[in-house]
C-alpha cells in the first residue's frame, strides 16, 4: 500500500510541476506597433558609377565661353519666356580671387549683354547641386531681368562664366583695382540642366529625362568663343545623388469639394485618447492584433491546464485499480 501511495505522490508532483510550468508556456503579448522599437533595415551599399566632367582652368583674368546644349540631343534650344531655372552639378577647387574675395558663376543673355544672372557656390570641395532662378541679377546692379525672348536672341546657346569674383560679396570693390582671376584657376563642371519650374530642377539628379536642355560634357568641350577658358575632360567613380534638395512637390488639385461641416456638429473633436464608445466595434489595428495574440495565449494555458489535469486522473485511476487488484489477490 505504501508502495503505490508513493507512485501516487510522484504522479501529482509531475503535474504540480506541469501546471507551474503553464505560465512560461504561454506566448507573450505582441507589443502594439505604437510602443514597438523600429526594425533596423540595412541600406543598400550606395552604387558608384563612372561620371564624366570637365575641369574649367582659367588661362588669365575674366574666363568665360559659348556653349552649345546637348549636342546630341533632341532639346537644342530653349524659350527663355518659360525655360527659368537652372540646376548645376559642380566641384569648387579654387576659392578666392586676387585680392581674397570668393569666386562665382554668371549666366549671360545672347547677344551679350548686362546684367549676368549670379550663381554662388558652396566652397566644399564636395560635388553639390545649385539651383538657379534665371531671372534674377545680380543685388548690386541698378537693372531689372532681360532673361526673356525679346533680348536672349540666340536661343541655342548661352555664355558662362565659371570663375568670377562675386559681385554680391560684401568685400568686393567695384573700381578699377577689384580683384582678378589668375591663371590656373579652376572648377569642376559635370552637367548644366535648364527647367521650366523650380520643382523639376530640384529634384533632378542627373538620371531622369526632364531638363528643356541640357549642357553636358561634350557641350562644354566643344566650346565656342573661349576668353581665357580651357575646359579639359574628366572622369572618375562617384555616388549619384539619390534624394534630390530638399523641396514639396506641387499640391494636387482637389478632386472633388470638400464634405461641408453640420450646424450642428460640436465645435472641437473629441480627443484622441478617448475609448471609442461601447458598441461602435471601432479599433486600432495594432489593438486587433493584440486581442488575437493574447487569445492565442490563453487557449495555449488552456490546453496545458487539461493535459496536466487528466495526468492527475489517470495517475489516481491507475493507483486505484492497482489498490483493488491487490486486494482481489488477497
């Protein structure tokens, strides 16, 4: 008798340990999306690409030259009634002029002629992107814009000044001893894109078909007119830009006129926070997904609380049959 009593213990110890064990059987609660940390996604390895461009050496004071867009291009002209900003890829390399004020770019009206359209650099010796509004001058001139098609004539072409003191420099001096270019002074140049909006040259980044006209690599080796300018072939490995400037795209025109308000709707929103009310089946979805992990924990505690009870039953039902056997022998 003694025998089995101590078979019987054993089997309720077992299920004693099964039913402590119940709690970590269960699955954990799933974290609502609004707590959980954000998944870190690996960026894919920026691709490098072989970019052509062109190195502008100033041979003496005041270099600039003609230059023809895109060559090999369908877009070989441009309508400067509707074609207003630019967007130019570029390497600063030389800084300042003769007498330390920092050098800009200027785009001029064919046939040549006041005021320039300014372009400002930034001096990082990184590879940068500067939008221009062609229609600006430069802030020291008198004259208004003539960036239109009544004075810009030779509408295939446009000149450019790489290198040149910048006029709106607080240190430039604008008399005869103002500073000069000297020889060996340099930019690099890969590409010059002309636009209708301001939007399409910001978020254009060398790969996409949207500039009215283009100067590339070959327009500026084939230059025409050159004062003081040599332009000599480049290339080397870079990383396309990928995320254009910075910029909102243009809103879209509603589709339709917006629902109008009732008289009678209360003057605020009910808060946030507030618990949708009872019966309105209204939730979140991270809240839906929440009720069904935890439902799926519980039926896991369930199952487990029924095996170990039905260990305990037959742990007593075996016991007892054996109980009555050994009676039946005696």
């Amino acid at each position: 008798m003694k025998k089995y009593l101590i078979i019987m213990i054993c089997f309720a110890l077992l299920a004693a340990l099964a039913v402590a064990a119940l709690p970590f059987m269960a699955e954990e609660p799933v974290a609502e999306s609004g707590d959980s940390e954000p998944v870190a996604i690996d960026a894919p390895e920026e691709e490098q690409v072989e970019m052509e461009y062109v190195r502008m050496i100033a041979a003496g004071n005041d270099p600039y030259g003609t230059f023809h867009f895109h060559l090999d291009g369908e877009n070989t002209t441009i309508d400067p009634d509707e074609t207003l900003w630019a967007a130019v890829r570029y390497r600063t390399v030389s800084q300042y002029d003769s007498t330390g004020v920092e050098f800009s770019g200027q785009f001029y009206v064919i046939p040549e002629k006041e005021p320039c359209v300014p372009l400002h650099y930034n001096f990082t010796g990184e590879w940068e992107t500067a939008i221009v509004d062609l229609t600006q001058v430069s802030a020291r001139t008198e004259f208004e814009s003539i960036w239109d098609s009544a004075n810009y004539i030779n509408v295939d072409v446009i000149r450019f000044d790489p290198l040149e003191p910048d006029r709106d420099s607080e240190d430039t001096q604008q008399d005869e001893v103002s500073g000069k270019v000297r020889k060996g002074d340099c930019i690099d140049i890969a590409w010059i894109a002309f636009f209708e909006t301001e939007y399409a040259a910001r978020t254009y980044t060398g790969r996409e078909n949207t500039p009215v006209a283009i100067l590339d690599v070959d327009s500026f080796v084939n230059i025409t007119n050159p004062n003081h300018l040599k332009v000599t072939k480049l290339s080397e490995m870079v990383v396309l830009p990928t995320v254009a400037p910075a910029t909102e795209a243009p809103s879209a025109a509603p589709t339709k006129e917006p629902t109008a308000v009732p008289t009678d709707a209360p003057a605020t929103d009910a808060p946030a926070s507030e618990a949708p009310a009872s019966g309105s089946g209204s939730s979140t979805p991270g809240q839906s997904d929440n009720k069904e992990e935890s439902g799926k924990g519980a039926n896991g505690v369930l199952i487990a609380a029924l095996i170990a009870g039905g260990v305990i039953i037959a742990a007593i039902v075996v016991v007892l049959l054996l109980i009555k056997k050994k009676q039946k022998k005696a």
